[in-house]
C-alpha cells in the first residue's frame, strides 16, 4: 500500500467512518486505465471493430472504455488520433456542461483531456477555447488538439485573470478543471504523495476561488459551468462550491457528483454544474474584435491550385499570418493573448509553392483527400520517418491506416516521401 500522509488518513477516516477501510483498500489495487473513443473521426461501433484492446464501458460516458493495456498510448491508432487516454474518474465532468455548441471555454485545459471530450460534443459546431497559462503544457494540448483532428478550437495561454478582463460575458459554458492538491493521483504521481500537505490544500482552495471568479465574469447570462477537482478535500470541492456561491447569488448549483476509488473504478473525482440566472448584466463587447480572415491572394491562389489536385473539400474563412495560412473557425475572437492553434492550419508558402501542413492531414477523412491505405508494418515504419514503396500517382497524398490519417506524403519515381513533422516521429 502507498504510504498515504498521516494527517490525510485521518481526515479520510473521519469523513467515511465505516467506507474508510474500503477506500483504503482500493490502494492496494493497480491504477485504472481508460481511453475515450474520438467521435469526430469514427464510431464507437467501429472502434469496437477495430480495436487493438478488449473494451469495457465506462458508466458516466459513452465514448469511454476501461483497457487492461500497460500502456495503451503506444498504438498507430492513438497516433492517428482515434482515441484518447484519459483517466476512466476524469471523464465524469465533461458530460455535465452538455456542450452542443455556442462558445466554450475550458480554463484550465492542458494536457486537454476534458477539453478535446467537450470538442467531441459539440461536433464541429460553435467554438471552443482551451486556455493554459503553463507555455509548456499548452504546448503538449495543443499537439492534442492537432491529433484529433479538432477544428473549431484556439488554443490560448492565459492566466485567467487576464482573460477574464478580455472576454467579459462572452462564454455560453465553461469549464473549470482546477489546479488542485492531487489527491486523487496519489496511485499514479508520487510526487502527489510527496507534495500533499494541509497547507497545500488550503493553498490550492484558494487560488481555485480566484479562478472561479475570473470564470463567473467570462459566463454569459443563462449560461452554464462546469467545476471540477481530482481531489476529496471538502475545501476544494463541496466547500468551494458553497463558498462560491454565497458569493455568487447569480449561481445555482443543478447537480454535483462525487466519485470515490472504493465506490467506482476509477481514481476518484469531483465536479458540480453551476447555472448563471441573473445578477450584472453582461455585454459582448467582445464582438467587436472578432477577426475579419484576411487572406495573402497569392497564398490564397497557390492553397486553391492545391485544394483543386488533392482535396475533395473546401476550406472557408482562409486567413494569412506571414507565410502561413490558415482557416479560422466561425465567431473566433481574437482577445490579444499568446495564441498557439486558431482553426486548421492549412499550410505554407515556400519557394513559391504550397506546403501542406500536418494539422490538415490530421483533421481529413478519406473521401476529402488522397489516402494511401498502409498495413501495420508499414504504418509503424512511417511513423518512424521512413519512406515506403508506392505505385500510385504521383503527387500529395495522406498515409493512413485503417482509414485515419497519419500524415502527409509525396509520391516520387515509386516511392512515397515521409513528410511526418521530426518532433512527431516515434522509435519502435
């Protein structure tokens, strides 16, 4: 069993009285794994079909499956963005926001497991922000939304603070996975072990009610948010909640949940589902800043001339920034903060010529484009940053396997070129 902090057993005890035994119990177990299917490239059905584990259903999202796999992460199929590892406990929150469309905002979004599960929701309709103040993290989420093929986000890096004073009223749900003292990591991070203090816990209640209040000025009116925590500290989830809204009269709580590693399986989560009813009302100044897709009509005519000889679908509100173009997602505003992904990035111009980037291959199926079909084999050596033989015409094409895009290639003299990014190539 972990050596679980002191002060932390007696807290637990005292909160679950004849559970606790139970709950320490489930320390002993292995730590639970899960992915989630990504809707916006196949079928649940299909997965199944597919699959390279043995799946079970999650209960609390339909999309999600636990896998027995050490490490499930390590397939051409996550490669190729069919699914999404995620803790089984995590994907308990999403579903409460029911985001169907609109503009979301996920606060606290890195490495983007919540946020690509509201993407999958909404399906391609309204907009999603997903904010992380860390560079570094926001990096890693915006890698994922990338390999999703998700194409109606920005990826921004904020703190919420000054996002908040930005983008007043202008959010319809929102989504606040807090920072928080990790207490339901302490199987998987030892450092969360190492780390937890009662300090810590009352450090990390109160930043999550600062960034609870940045939230509360984003939300529109009749708007909807969603908080959650990886923890069971009652001052960082129900007492947060509570605290919140005496302050917040505007808000009612709708419902809460509260899953507990003995009760479930899974490592345990919290997450409440606020409604904003009244209170100041907001305006959407914001509005105002909303880009305009300006797009280079050289980039624009060379992007066309290569749409024309490799894609079966068009892409709208193009958008130039320096030499590379983009397709911007409907109502995107630009709040003036560091943005790392806004739509698709299309590709750029070089030497005169179109360059295809690994975005658009990610998010194309193969009726949009030339797919060259690969069998596992040769999927995995192209993943590596090889070449492989192809008789097929010359010219741009997509390597994929199972018909999920891998990335791009260039038939030449029988032979497909690896345009796989370096950063994404795996070793075997």
């Amino acid at each position: 069993m972990i050596d679980l902090p002191a002060q932390f057993v007696g807290r637990m005890k005292n909160e679950l009285g004849g559970e606790a035994d139970e709950f320490f119990a489930s320390y002993d177990l292995p730590a639970a794994k899960a992915i989630r299917v990504n809707t916006l490239k196949t079928t649940v059905e299909r997965f199944k079909e597919i699959s390279p584990f043995a799946l079970q259903p999650v209960p609390w999202e339909s999309s999600g499956f636990y896998v027995e796999d050490e490490k499930p992460g390590k397939t051409v199929l996550h490669a190729a963005g069919a699914y999404y590892v995620q803790e089984p406990s995590a994907m308990c929150a999403a579903p409460l926001l029911n985001a169907r469309g609109g503009r979301v905002l996920d606060l606290c979004s890195a490495p983007g497991g919540k946020g690509t599960q509201l993407a999958q929701y909404m399906a391609g309709d309204g907009i999603i922000y997903l904010n992380e103040i860390n560079f570094r993290r926001a990096k890693i989420l915006s890698s994922n939304v990338e390999r999703l093929g998700i194409k109606n986000a920005a990826v921004v890096c904020a703190s919420p603070q000054t996002l908040a004073l930005r983008a007043q009223g202008f959010f319809d749900k929102i989504l606040v996975d807090a920072p928080c003292s990790g207490e339901g990591m302490f199987k998987k991070e030892p450092n969360a072990v190492a780390e937890w203090s009662e300090e810590n816990v009352k450090m990390c209640a109160a930043r999550q009610s600062g960034i609870l209040d940045c939230a509360a000025q984003m939300l529109a009116e009749g708007g909807t948010l969603v908080y959650s925590t990886c923890t069971f500290a009652r001052e960082e989830d129900e007492g947060q909640i509570a605290d919140f809204l005496q302050t917040h009269p505007e808000f009612c709580l709708t419902e809460e949940r509260k899953l507990m590693p003995h009760r479930g399986r899974g490592e345990g989560h919290y997450a409440a589902l606020l409604k904003k009813y009244g209170g100041v009302a907001t305006q959407r100044g914001s509005d105002a800043h909303a880009v305009r897709p300006r797009a280079d009509k050289k980039a624009e005519a060379l992007f066309k001339d290569f749409a024309s000889r490799c894609l079966s679908i068009g892409f709208e509100r193009l958008h130039s920034v320096a030499d590379r173009l983009y397709s911007l997602p409907e109502g995107y505003v630009d709040f003036g903060v560091q943005t790392l992904r806004a739509g698709i990035e299309l590709g750029e111009i070089s030497n005169g010529r179109f360059i295809p980037s690994h975005s658009l291959a990610m998010c194309l199926s193969p009726r949009q484009a030339r797919f060259i079909e690969l069998d596992q084999s040769t999927a995995l050596s192209y993943l590596s940053g090889n070449t492989f033989p192809c008789g097929q015409t010359e010219g741009w094409a997509v390597a994929s396997y199972l018909g999920f895009s891998l990335g791009w290639c260039k038939v030449s003299g029988g032979v497909a070129k690896n345009h796989l990014p370096k950063a994404l190539r795996i070793n075997n």
